[in-house]
C-alpha cells in the first residue's frame, strides 16, 4: 500500500472518528452537530468539528436536547427544575464513560424504556428480541425514540412532542456502565432461580416510566411498586395471553359504546349516568386521565376520566358522533416491574359536532390506550388464589387532523 493510500485511509478514519465523536444540539428548528465543551445556567457552548478552533455560545434557553455519542442525553429545560442535581448530571454528559451498553433502548410515546435487542427495521416497525428471549414488533409511530447501544440515536416524532418524553425517562435511563453490570448480573443468574423484578426489569420488559413531572396538561402517575414476592402469583405463561388481549380490545370497544351514549342527546340523565359509572369501572381508578386535543388549539388536555365522561354529557352541539376504528394492539401484553403485564392499544376516534344539523366541527384523533392485567386476590372456598384482570389506563393523543 503507497503512502498516498495511507494518508487517503487515515483522513477517512480520523473523519469517521471525529462524526461518532460529535454531540447532537436540538434547536426548536435547527438541528446542529459539534462538541459540547461546557453547559452553564445560561449558556451552552460547542465547537464546531469542522472548524475545532472556534468555540460557539448560544443561550441555553434556545437548546432543547443535546446528544452525546453514548447514548447519554440532556433535556435542557429540565436543568432548571433538577436544583443541585443539574450540575452532576452536565458533569456526566460533558464526561461521558466509555460505551459499553449491551441493549438498544426504545422510548415509546407512553414513556416506557423497553430494553431490547434489534434485529431489524423497516420504514413502519422496529423488530427486537426482548429480555425473554421473545421476538415481537413494535410500531414506529408509537415511538419517540430509539437509543442503539453503539450510542447512535434517531427521533421517531417531532421535537416538541420528544422533549416532554425524554424529560420524564431521562432518569430511568441507566448510563450504559451501570447498564452493563445489571445486564451482566441477570445473565449470569443461576437459570433455577427467579430473578428479581430489578433485574428483569433491564432485559427489555417495559419499563413503567415515574410521571414525576406535572404541569396543567399533564398528570404525575406513581411508578408502580417493585414486586416484592415472586412466588405471590401464579407465571401468566401458563394463562392465554390471546384471551387477555381479546378482552382488553373488548373492553376498548366497550368504552366507545358507552361514550356513543352519553353522546346522544336523547339519552336522559339516569342512563348517562349509569353509563359514565360503568365506563369508569373498565379502567384501573379513577385517577386515569384521558388527553383531548382540537384543531387551531394549541397543546393538549388532560382530564381524569369521569370529569371527562360528565364533560361529554354537557357538550353543547345538538348532535354528536364519535367513531371508533382501526383499535389494533401496537405494543402486545409484557410484564412490568410490578408484576402486571402492560400494553399499548391504538384507535382512531372520528369525532363530529352539528348544530341544526349542520357540521360545525370535525377531527380525527390518533390515540393510544395503555391497558394493564393486573393481578388481584379471590377467595374460594376459604382459599385465597390470584386472579387476573384487563383494565384499561391513561389515554394520550399521537395525532389530531381534519
């Protein structure tokens, strides 16, 4: 090999050393890539690769995200609301260690993590391998985010509908060291004993995200409870998981029934209310909100489901029709760290307000359904076995259009 293939093959090597090097910075409408040398309370300064001589600052409140090439990431906004812990999470980023990450990550639009191996994609899904050695899919759509464990990433939405994700799973994240050892520890495990909900909560079950965050649009949601006794209830691979996920499209399709009732004007106060109480009684308490956007309004809404449910009833159109189609799982039944098994249901909800018989307002929503099998106790016989029940949670918007 000449001396001028050598130079050709060092200069391309040192090139491709210096783009996995790089930072990402997300812009509201900008995307640029360099180094992050330093993060301040209000500015954040990088280089420029290609001209490593220049250091540039920009406000910090005009940055919404920035990457490194670990796969570690920083929502900026969220710094103000981290007090002293800010300082050490910029420390960490500014320093990443080195990537040893042994799983991809997935962050879906219902803020789980699923920890997961990929095996491939296509334009519409991402097929992976999950801790359990299952393969299964996911929809693209239903993503915000994949982190690929070479420290690669990729946005699935758009930035402003990414950044309230990130900010609620930035911190269920592990950094990839700390991946690493768990991950090790699980797969090391004696293969006759049960392993932890802590360690099988890092080989790609979905991870129940904590919603400690909350704003008027959004809703705290405490994680669930780490299982304490794996021998409490009985393993669900021994149970129908297609009869489970028949009855929780079921009882998707059952709330439509009942919103179609409450939506007709001919329905008298009696009837309303006996369905608004059998609508709530489908889903896990009464704490879960269902999201609600409109067309030439910013933002979304969120309600808890009986105020939405009394909402419906008062709606001052003459006439309602509300449709739901095309209900499909986009993320199948998994376990959880608490023992239960989640799921993510998407629908089109067709909505359509006339007065005097005139269309005044129409839309068609995109939203997801997240459903929970939840264990629970029943006594027979004077004995007390576990049951199981589908149970239906929060309701987010992914899309409104005309």
């Amino acid at each position: 090999m000449n001396k001028v293939s050598v130079y050709l093959l060092t200069v391309i090597f040192l090139s491709s050393a210096a783009a996995r090097a790089q930072d990402r910075i997300y812009f509201p409408n900008e995307i640029k890539d360099g180094k992050v040398t330093d993060i301040t309370a209000d500015k954040i300064k990088f280089r420029n690769m290609e001209n490593p001589g220049s250091v540039y600052s920009v406000s910090r409140n005009k940055v919404l995200l920035v990457f490194n090439n670990a796969g570690e990431f920083l929502v900026i906004p969220s710094l103000d609301d981290a007090g002293n812990k800010s300082s050490s999470m910029i420390r960490e980023f500014l320093q990443p260690p080195v990537n040893t990450a042994l799983n991809d990550k997935l962050v879906t639009l219902q803020n789980f993590v699923i920890y997961c191996h990929i095996d491939r994609e296509d334009d519409n899904n991402v097929y992976y391998t999950s801790g359990n050695h299952r393969k299964t899919h996911i929809e693209k759509s239903s993503l915000a985010l994949i982190i690929y464990k070479d420290g690669r990433h990729v946005l699935l939405t758009e930035i402003s509908q990414a950044v309230p994700v990130l900010s609620k799973v930035q911190d269920q994240i592990n950094p990839p060291i700390a991946e690493a050892a768990a991950v090790k520890q699980v797969a090391t495990a004696p293969s006759n004993q049960h392993n932890t909900a802590e360690q099988t909560s890092l080989t790609a079950e979905p991870k129940i995200v904590s919603k400690e965050t909350s704003s008027a649009t959004e809703k705290p949601v405490a994680s669930p409870a780490p299982r304490k006794d794996n021998n409490a209830a009985e393993d669900l691979e021994a149970v129908s998981f297609r009869d489970y996920e028949k009855k929780a499209l079921q009882k998707t399709e059952d709330l439509s029934a009942y919103l179609k009732i409450l939506c007709d004007k001919n329905t008298n106060w009696q009837e309303a209310d006996k369905a608004i109480d059998q609508a709530v009684a489908l889903f896990i308490n009464e704490d879960a909100t269902v999201q609600t956007s409109t067309i030439g309004k910013e933002g979304k809404t969120n309600y808890k489901i009986r105020d939405y449910l009394k909402r419906l009833k008062l709606i001052k159109y003459d006439k309602v029709q509300i449709e739901w189609t095309n209900i499909q799982y986009v993320s199948k039944l998994r376990k959880g760290i608490d023992g239960n098994y989640y799921g993510i249901i998407s629908f089109e909800q067709v909505f359509k307000g006339y007065i005097e018989n005139s269309l005044i307002y129409s839309d068609k929503t995109r939203k997801n359904v997240e459903v929970v099998l939840k264990a629970y106790n029943r006594n027979s016989n004077g004995k007390t076995q576990i049951s199981w029940d589908v149970l239906l949670s929060d309701i987010g918007v992914r899309a409104t259009k005309a």
